[in-house]
C-alpha cells in the first residue's frame, strides 16, 4: 500500500508540474463548454488563398490566412520572421500565435474542447487554427486553419503539399472526423493534458467579402 501511494503521489506531482510547464511555454487554455446550436454543416467562403509553407512554419501560414481572412494582407513567410516564443529548433509554442495575433489587434485565446465545440466555433464563420499532429502514429505537430465541417469531414486550409487530398476553392484537404480526432490528440509523456487544443481569433475590423 506505501508503494502504490508513494507511485500515486509521483504521479500527481509529474502532473501538476508538467502542467505547469506547458501552461508557461505554450500559454493557458481555456476548457470550454457551450450549449448554443449549430448547423450540421459550414464551410466558410471567405475571400482568402492558402499558401504552401517552404520548413516549420505552419503556426506563420496559419496566421496569416486568419489575418487575411479578416482583409489583412499578410503572408506566411513575412509573419514567421516576426512570431515571438519560437523554440531552437523553429517551431512556435501556441503562446506565441496568440502574442502575434494580439499584437495585430486581434482577440485570439488557446481553448480546450472537443468536437462539439470545434464545430461550433468554425459555424461562427471564422477559421480556428487547431493544433494537431502532422500523421497519427508521429509526434511531429502542426497547426492548421479549419474552415469547414459537415457530418463525415472537417476541411482545412492545409499549408502542408504533401498533406493536400483535395482541390477547392476554399480548403485543400479533407479529413474524416474520427481521423481528425486521432491528430488532435496531442497528448504526450511532456504533454499529459494539453489536447484537443485550439485558437480562436476574432476582431472589430470589418471583414472584407
């Protein structure tokens, strides 16, 4: 009975602190939980264009086709040279979207849901860029604007060239939601519950149509 308390405590005390780690480098989520409704489908039909990134910047591409999506012109490339909380490897905690996002004048929060509350969010007819892994079985993560959801897919602004499965005006890749669920569960050994996270943007600008 010592030992498997004495297991439980390590266990609880690796939790509070990894949880504390990612909460400092990758910024505080919000659970969220809505009741409100939303329609069985949504594709938002913005004027936009998704660009293909050239190494690790999909968490740039992503904010800028958010930034576009509200009329500002912006491009991955240019966004990337100017986000803040890159690691030494180039790759961007979540933290560091949102600084950008908000130093554009943007009201951006990292959230934590599900699939309910992802739907939901992009039916408010913004993209939401989720946080997810780039193939199921990998550790390697991706960020990616979703614009669109029906009762079998979610549909993505994808920046990715080999990820893109499918031509449209405005998204290039489709992904079954059981599928999609798979990729945003990010949790890891040094993410033990930082998952099914994501990043809402809005702003007073007047969008562009």
């Amino acid at each position: 009975m010592i030992i498997i308390g004495s297991i439980t405590c390590s266990i609880i005390n690796w939790l509070v602190i990894a949880t504390m780690i990612n909460c400092i480098l990758m910024g505080v989520p919000i659970p969220t939980i809505s009741k409100t409704n939303y329609p069985l489908t949504h594709i938002i039909t913005s004027k936009n264009y998704i660009d293909i990134q050239k190494n690790f910047e999909c968490s740039a591409y992503s904010t800028a086709y958010l930034m576009r999506h509200y009329g500002i012109q912006a491009n991955g490339e240019d966004i990337y040279k100017i986000m803040p909380n890159k690691m030494n490897n180039g790759y961007v905690y979540p933290k560091g979207v949102v600084r950008l996002l908000k130093q554009q004048g943007f009201k951006a929060t990292i959230r934590i849901g599900n699939i309910t509350e992802l739907k939901r969010e992009v039916s408010k007819d913004t993209p939401v860029i989720v946080f997810i892994k780039v193939y199921k079985d990998k550790s390697y993560l991706h960020y990616v604007p979703v614009v669109g959801f029906d009762d079998e897919y979610f549909y993505i602004a994808e920046s990715l060239k080999e990820l893109i499965n499918v031509k449209d005006m405005s998204y290039n890749r489709r992904v079954s939601i059981s599928e999609f669920k798979k990729l945003w569960n990010t949790s890891d050994f040094k993410m033990p519950l930082y998952k099914y996270a994501y990043i809402t943007v809005s702003s007073n600008k007047k969008l562009e149509v």
